[in-house]
C-alpha cells in the first residue's frame, strides 16, 4: 500500500502546501471586496433602468455567467497584456500577473453578487424608500443609511455562497502562472511522483477553509435574526 500511497509524504507535504494559502486567501479577499462594490452598482443601475448603463449592465452579467471562468482569466491574463502592448504600452513584464488575476476575479464575482443584491434589495419595503425621500434624504443616502444595511443581511446566506465559490475559483489561477497552493502541488509532484498525496492534502485545506466560511456564514446570519428579533 505504501508504495502507491504514503501517509508520511503527505503529512510532511501538508505544511509546505499550506505555507502557499495565503495568495489563496487574499485572491479571495480581494475579489470579494471589489466584487460587492462592483455588484452594488450594477444591482443599483439595473434597478433603477438607468438608459444606456443598464443595457451595459445586462451585457457584462450575460457574459460573465455564460462563459466559463477559465475563458475569463485566459482573456484577461493573456490577451489583456497583448491589447495594452498593440496600444503602446510595452513594459508589460512590470506588471504583477497578480493584479490581473485580482481584476478578473472582481469582474467575475461582482457580476453574481449583482444578482444577489438586486433580488435582496427588491425585497426591501418600497415604502422605507420613499419614507426617506419624505424627510429628506436622497436616493444615495437613503440606500446606504437604510436600504443596503437590510439588503446585505437578508443576502448573508446566498454571499456565503459566492465567498466558497470565489475560494474554489482560485484554483484555476495556477494556469496563468500564480503560484498557488495548487501549482506548489503540480511542481512538488512532478519531482516527488506523489500527486495523490499532494491532492489529498490540497482537499483537506480547501474543506477546511470551505467550513471555516460556512461557520462564520452561519453565525453571521444567526446574529442578524437575533437582531431583528430583538428590534422587534
């Protein structure tokens, strides 16, 4: 059993691999951070059907959400550097493949957020926008003040979501040269011939960092009822 699995290797590889979740993490961070401004905006355009940006709005989320991921982050990664070069810029090598990663990750995850804001504000009463308007408040302050507070806690569960598939999603980016946990995997492997181990491994810390978030979700949301409960 040893010689096509061993326990050992994959305990001592485990700390190595795990030394790399850090650019895992912070890709997810990151993402998630511009992906809710990104998503509140487009949300806020579409609802309000504001001309021209809303039909801007409706073609960024049909391409998102009907290309895959890897398509996505091919066409930023590589065919972005070959656009600003063919425009004059030619230092390209200056700049940090992270930050494309970091660019199409935002785009990526701010087009589902969009759709879980939308529906999370339209469940929002109607009538406490319009009850802030009546004491003087504008558009922005009453969704910052009022609307967005309630929309974000009735979006907890669905955000969670998007956080666990945006940590997933990151496993992809090993393919356009960032050296994740994944592609320290793919290179230990190819010296060590142990890639199930190594896998293994991989598996547990992404179940790891999946509970972690399925956690904090859950308490998260729990906190939000007792509130309104509370409130009530």
């Amino acid at each position: 059993m040893s010689s096509y699995f061993s326990v050992d290797y994959m305990i001592k590889a485990f700390p190595t691999l795990l030394s790399y979740i850090d650019v895992t993490i912070i890709v997810t961070i990151v993402a998630e951070l511009f992906g809710i401004v990104i998503g509140c905006v487009v949300a806020f355009l579409r609802i309000h059907k504001v001309k021209v940006l809303n039909q801007v709005c409706l073609l960024y989320l049909s391409f998102i959400r009907g290309t895959p991921f890897l398509v996505q982050l091919y066409l930023v990664c590589f065919g972005l550097p070959q656009l600003l070069q063919g425009l004059g810029y030619q230092d390209i090598r200056s700049i940090p493949g992270l930050l494309f990663v970091f660019l199409i990750m935002s785009i990526h995850t701010g087009a589902y957020i969009a759709e879980i804001m939308r529906s999370s504000i339209l469940a929002v009463d109607k009538g406490q926008l319009e009850a802030a308007h009546s004491i003087g408040m504008s558009t922005y302050q009453a969704y910052i003040r009022i609307i967005l507070p309630q929309a974000f806690q009735l979006a907890i569960p669905a955000l969670g979501n998007n956080v666990i598939s945006t940590l997933k999603g990151t496993s992809l980016i090993f393919n356009v040269g960032v050296v994740d946990m994944l592609r320290k995997a793919d290179l230990m492997g190819s010296y060590s011939y142990r890639h199930l181990e190594l896998y293994v491994d991989i598996a547990i810390i992404y179940v790891l960092l999946c509970f972690v978030i399925q956690v904090a979700t859950y308490f998260l949301e729990r906190r939000s009822t007792l509130g309104k409960e509370l409130a009530s």
